[in-house]
C-alpha cells in the first residue's frame, strides 16, 4: 500500500525548535484544563495567520460513513426526529450493552501497558481480547507468554486477531511469520481464531466478487478479563500489542501518542459480545494445534512473560540512573544482560507450568531470543518498576458506559453486517449543542460528514479536529485526501478549527468530546476504511469527570511543544466571508506550505493527484493499512 510505514524506530529525544507554537496567554491553564461550557474552540472571523491556542478537544467523526455504491448496512435506528441534545443522543443512540461502571483513561502509554498486563495476569477464569495486531517485539512476545501461562493457571483464554495486520511479519498468524508460537497456545486449550485469512478472502471473491470483504479486516482493539463476575476487567482503545504503543517518549520519541479507556463493571459484557459476534461470522479461521509439536515455545514464551514481570515489578531507577544508563551503552547491556538471566531462572519457579516445560533446558537460539528482548526492554527504563506507580494510579470516576459495535465487512452478506458505530456517533453529533473536539490519526471528509458539521455549525456547535500532517502521519494515502480537502471544511464550517501535529511523535488516539459530557474511546478512524470495511469497537461514556479528563489530556497534547502543533487556517475578510484565490480555492493563511518540508510537499503532489482521482470517480475509500 502506498506510504505505509510500521511503528516508528526507536530515538532519542531531540531538543525543542524555538520555532515550536507556544500557547497564548488568554488560553486555559494546562493545570486547570479547558472550560469546555466557555467555547473552547470558538474561533475568530478573520484569520491573520497561524494559531497556537489550544484546539478544540478530540471527536473521530464517524457522521454516517455509506458511500452510495453500496447497500445500506443494518442498524440500530433511534426514534425518528433530531435528538435535542447530547443527553438525548446518548440515551437513544445504538449500542450492544449499556450499563455504569468504574473507568478511566490512560494517555500514558506505560501506565496503559501497565493496565493491559493487569488484565491478562490477573484474570482468574476467563481472558478474552481481540487485537488487530500483536507483534513480534519484547512486548508481543511478553503478551503471549503471559496468555500461555493465564492458561496454564486454568483460565479460559479466548479471542481473535487479524491476518492482514500481522502478515508482513509482525505478528503470530502466518507459517514462518510467528503461527508457531500462537499455536503453542491452542495446545494448552487456548481459543483463537484469525480473521479473514487469505483462504477467505479468496473464496469471498469467488463468491462473491470484487467487495468490500476482499480487503476487510478486524480492527478491534480490546481485551477483558472475568467476563460476567464481579472482578470483570476490560480495555479498548486505539492501542494494538507492540513496544510504539506503550513507550515513553522519553525512551523512544517516535513512540504513539494514544489513548485507552479501562472498564470496571458490567459493561465489559458487551466487549466480549463484540468479539462473539466476529469470532462466530464467516470470516474466522480457528486454528488448530500441531499434530506433532516439534519445535515447542513453551518455555521461550514464558521467558518473554518473565522478562515483562521482572521488568515492570522489579525495583525502579531514579532519574540519575535513567540518565546514566542513558548516556552509557555498556551500563545498558549489563542491565540487558542481568534481566535475561533474572527471567530465565524465574521460569522454573512458575507453579502452574508443567516440570516438562518449566525445567526444559532452552535452547542456544531461544537463550539468545531472551537476551534480544531483554536488550529491548533496557531501552524502556521509564517502564522499568512502573508496576509501583500503577498500584497507586487511582483515578478512576463513575460513569454511564455504552458499547459499540461494528462487524467487519467479511463477516456478513453484503449490506447486511451488524453496525451500531457510524449511526451512533452520527446521531451524538447531531444531538451537540455547544462543542465537538475529535482527535484521530486519520481524518477523510465524505460529503455526509461535511453536511453534518456543517448543519452542526449552523446551530452554533464549535469543531475541532485534531489529528496528523504529512510529518507526523504514518499513511500518506489518509494524508493525500486530507491535505485535498482540509480548507473545504473549514469554507462549508465556519466554527471548524483544525490543529496537524507536526513534531516527529504520532498521534494514534481515536477518541472525543460532545458538549463537555459525552466522550468516546475507540478503534475506529475517520475514514471509510473503518466506516465501511473494517470491524470497529469503542466505549461511549456520559460523564463530565471522564469528558474533562479527556479535554485535559488534549489540550496538554496541544501545548506540548515536541508535538509542534500548528492550526491550519483560510483568510476571511472582515465580515468573516472565505476569500478565494483566482483558482476559486480558498486561501489559506497558514498551512502545508508552512508546516511541511518542500521534499514532503513534493512526494504528496502525486498521492494528492491519486486521492483527487478517486474522488471524482467517486472510489473515495482510502486503502491505506490500518493501525
């Protein structure tokens, strides 16, 4: 696919530009956060030039995403009529399960790994997760072996990921590319199954034609623990299984800037029902154990699951060690080294694994597997003993949670797969009466979105979207048809104002805000990838508590100065009307010819010709490889 890159290597942090934006004086403080009832993202008639003050907070539009060439798809319809406002919207939109519980956010990606290895080592019965892609790195790894030794204690572990995303050798699902390894689990009693192979997706050609299908993929991000008892645990988000989701800029600047919510309560059920509806569709492929497993990795990946336990509950380092370490590539080794040797001894002290496993002697190329690992983990010192910092996190507020659901298109007829996202994300930006803040990766305008901000806009509702530009974005096909129409939402929207990151960190956060009380945490992107192929997943949550957080954690992400982030902005004249060059285009007043390299400007010249192509020949879905 065209410009698509994998999880950014690993860097040092680079000092701040004196060019980076600054916050203005009359914006929020960051320790107080927005005001969201004050018109955070109100925006003057006449832009001047670039802005720097704090953006709206993050909604990823979904406004109904079907493309006229296809079938309606079937959904939940609330009653007919406008909701009157966000209360309304909330209480009326689609949804699989409803419920209140105890949740909260984490941006920190250490703190979100943290939470994730909670869920996985202390279920007690069942583990249940649905990943677009768990990879082959320290923390993939790490994962596997933590799920290989839930089974071995007796929990059920049960769940699905996808092929395409783990294909190009990240993941587990391909012969030669990890399989053997995910099967070392269904030998233990392990349930899973991959989605939309390309045995499928050959045969829904056959079948079916040229469709949607061919190209689907499972795009849930969850994973739950104790389903249905009172210790139930879950999480989604935008955050698939590898090390550029969960490391701290400070051991990897490149790392992801993302956003996962964790669930307490009920609610988790309709996550579980998530991944039953896609585990039960056309689309899966259970995998089966070895017949003869030659090549165990059994005692490998509970060194993996080991390296992780040591690393995160060992004793942290203080900031002079950090920075010792830093500054010191053989302090680094001997810590790699010595955390190798601690996790190989540990496996045979696990009391679930059986004598077989736990006291087989490793092989030279599983010890060095271990050792590469290690070396992995001994860049992340920020994640070395961050399990003390979780323990005390707190943090968590009362909420009224619903679950949405989106079935890939794979798993369904066509027009006929179970869709509650789009509908229900459609029907909360029509109920906002004051403020809608999107933040996603991946921003493609349909017309049904412009028409329902623009409608939004007419009743006063202010829009932010905050997402990537060419320098920070990791698919430049969702990056062609942005930079193609970026000023038409801001011409058809006037109370639309738009912020690019600029900095060399990626924002990979799905998530929003409606009126300062409803806030969304999902998988799903503002394109028709999600919106018409991928399955999607997210969590919906009325409560002003939880949305403030949100806006917080987006305003700080504005003000940060390493993510340089900059507002696009069109000239108005006085009386705030567009003003248009001699092409009728708007102008813009800053934009990708400030904020882009003239190298990048160049590149994206032909992915914009391409997008522009595919507009007009109305095949406008965005075939980019999701994350």
């Amino acid at each position: 696919m065209v410009g698509v890159k994998g999880p950014t290597p690993r860097a040092q942090p680079s000092t701040p530009s004196s060019t980076q934006a600054e916050p203005k004086t009359s914006s929020p403080t960051p320790s107080g956060g927005p005001t969201p009832q004050a018109g955070w993202g109100a925006k003057p008639r006449a832009a001047t030039g670039p802005s720097t003050a704090p953006a709206t907070p993050s909604t990823f539009n979904a406004a109904s995403v079907a493309p006229k060439t296809t079938a309606p798809v079937v959904t939940n319809a609330g009653p007919p009529g406008l909701p009157k406002n966000i209360d309304e919207a909330f209480e009326t939109m689609p949804c699989t399960t409803s419920g209140t519980a105890e949740v909260r956010r984490h941006a920190d990606n250490v703190m979100a790994w943290n939470m994730k290895w909670d869920i996985v080592t202390g279920a007690k019965k069942t583990m249940d997760f649905s990943y677009f892609s768990i990879e082959r790195d320290a923390y993939g790894f790490a994962y596997m072996g933590a799920m290989l030794d839930a089974q071995m204690r007796g929990v059920q572990v049960t769940g699905v990921t996808d092929y395409m995303a783990n294909s190009r050798g990240h993941g587990f699902v391909s012969t030669g590319l990890g399989a053997d390894y995910m099967q070392e689990l269904v030998g233990y009693g392990a349930k899973i199954a991959i989605y939309d192979t390309m045995g499928t997706r050959a045969q829904s050609v056959i079948h079916d034609g040229l469709t949607y299908k061919a190209i689907s993929s499972d795009h849930d991000k969850l994973s739950v623990a104790d389903v249905g008892t009172p210790d139930a645990m879950g999480e989604t988000g935008g955050r698939n299984v590898a090390g550029a989701y969960h490391q701290d800029p400070k051991d990897n600047a490149g790392s992801w800037r993302d956003d996962s919510i964790q669930i307490k309560g009920q609610a988790t059920d309709g996550l579980v029902r998530a991944l039953r509806r896609e585990m039960s569709g056309p689309a899966v492929t259970f995998m089966k154990k070895d017949i003869m497993n030659i090549d165990e990795h059994a005692t490998e990946l509970l060194g993996a699951f080991q390296l992780m336990e040591k690393w995160t509950k060992g004793a942290p380092l203080s900031d002079a060690d950090k920075a010792a370490i830093r500054a010191d590539p053989a302090k680094r080794a001997a810590l790699a080294t010595q955390l190798a040797d601690e996790a190989m001894a540990a496996i045979k002290t696990l009391p679930s694994a059986p004598d077989r496993v736990k006291n087989k002697p490793l092989t030279d190329g599983e010890k060095k597997n271990l050792r590469a690992w290690a070396t992995e983990l001994a860049n992340d010192l920020e994640l070395k003993g961050s399990r003390q910092r979780y323990d005390t996190l707190g943090g968590y507020e009362h909420g009224e949670v619903k679950i949405l659901d989106q079935t890939g298109a794979a798993s369904a007829p066509v027009g006929m797969r179970h869709n509650e996202m789009g509908p229900a994300l459609f029907h909360l930006i029509q109920g906002a009466q004051k403020e809608i803040v999107i933040q996603n990766p991946y921003v493609v305008l349909t017309e049904d979105m412009m028409q329902a901000f623009e409608a939004a806009s007419k009743r006063g509702v202010q829009i932010t979207i905050v997402t990537n530009s060419p320098e920070s974005t990791d698919s430049a096909v969702t990056q062609g048809f942005f930079l193609n129409d970026w000023k038409k939402l801001e011409e058809r929207v006037p109370t639309a104002r738009i912020f690019v990151a600029t900095g060399q960190r990626k924002f990979h956060a799905k998530s929003f805000v409606a009126d300062g009380k409803v806030s969304g945490d999902t998988s799903y992107n503002a394109d028709l990838l999600s919106g018409m192929v991928n399955g999607e997943v997210g969590a919906v949550t009325r409560s002003e508590r939880v949305a403030q957080n949100l806006m917080t954690q987006i305003y700080d992400d504005l003000n940060d100065p390493a993510n340089k982030f900059r507002e696009w902005t069109i000239a108005r004249d006085a009386n705030g009307q567009v003003v248009k060059g001699a092409d009728g285009q708007p102008i813009a007043t800053h934009g990708p010819e400030q904020d882009v390299s003239q190298k990048l400007q160049q590149r994206y010249k032909v992915v914009q010709y391409l997008c522009d192509v595919l507009t007009k020949a109305e095949l406008g879905s965005p075939l980019s490889h999701p994350r």
